[in-house]
C-alpha cells in the first residue's frame, strides 16, 4: 500500500474529480448536485477523499444518524486501483463513522461485484440480506452488508458541525 495516500474531508473544490470518479465508476452516478447538497445541506453526510500523486484518487461517503451509519458511496479512479487506496479511504471512513459515535455501518453492494465484497469482508462487513433487483440498470441484487466491529473512536476526536446531546 502506498504511503503517499492522504485521506481529508471532501469541499466543494473537489467535486470536478469526485464526479468524474463518479461517472467512470457508477452506472447511475450521482449528479454534482447530489454532492454539492449532501456536502452543503445534508446535515447528517460525511465525505472523505483520498489523494494519491497531487491529486482525488478515490472518495468515499456515509450518512450518520445517532449510533447507525450507512455508507452512500465509495469509488476510486481507474488509474488508481489496486494500489489500497480503497481500502485508505474505506478504513478512515469507519474511523470518522465511529468518532462520530457509529456503532456499526451498513452498505449495499452489486452481487457480481466480487473484489467489492471481498475488500469489506475483510474490513468486517457481514452479508446479512440481499436487496432484490435492487440496481435499477440491469435488475441486479445487491447484498446487504453490515460491519458491527467498528474500530475505537478517538476520544480527541471534535468537528465543529457535530451535535451532541447531552
């Protein structure tokens, strides 16, 4: 795995590269403007890109609400894969979850998508259900996946925009 990965919060200045990941990757991708409101009105999105080479590479995406978080999206750049950044990006997505106070998260993923599942199976993802015909391109399931092992929060951890009751 490469060192010269850095994970950060995603801004609006990334959203060239994050849609361009986008639309390479998804047969339905998400619009700029899907990300433009997640980032800008969806107070419970959280976003994190990876930068490899000066540049996006990869990103990633969760919504938490209270201990249960769901991850929306996650993509790396074709000229990108394989070199860990997935799995970068991933591991500091559950971090972030888990400072946030998620308990565990929760995903769906293409059945045929095989190193998809292999890469959160080894992260601690479980398939728990399948969602039928639930990828309206093609018909195809997906397979519900939970990670209930989710690393420690870092008791240092504080973001401005978090609410916490109490």
């Amino acid at each position: 795995m490469p060192n010269d990965i850095s994970i950060r919060r995603m801004t609006l200045e990334d959203l060239d590269p994050v849609v361009a990941i986008e639309e390479a990757t998804f047969a339905r991708p998400w619009t700029r403007q899907d990300y433009v409101d997640e980032l800008t009105r969806n107070k419970a999105a959280r976003y994190l890109v990876a930068e490899a080479e000066g540049q996006v590479a990869g990103f990633a995406g969760a919504w938490i609400i209270l201990d249960e978080s769901h991850i929306t999206n996650i993509a790396v750049a074709e000229g990108f894969r394989r070199r860990g950044i997935g799995r970068k990006v991933t591991e500091a997505l559950l971090q972030y979850l888990s400072n946030l106070g998620a308990a565990y998260a929760t995903l769906e993923v293409r059945e045929s998508n095989l190193p998809a599942q292999s890469l959160y199976k080894s992260l601690g993802f479980l398939a728990v259900g399948r969602r039928k015909r639930y990828y309206e391109d093609n018909g195809e399931d997906a397979l519900l996946m939970v990670c209930d092992r989710m690393p420690p929060a870092d008791p240092e951890f504080v973001e401005p925009e978090t609410v916490f009751e109490g």
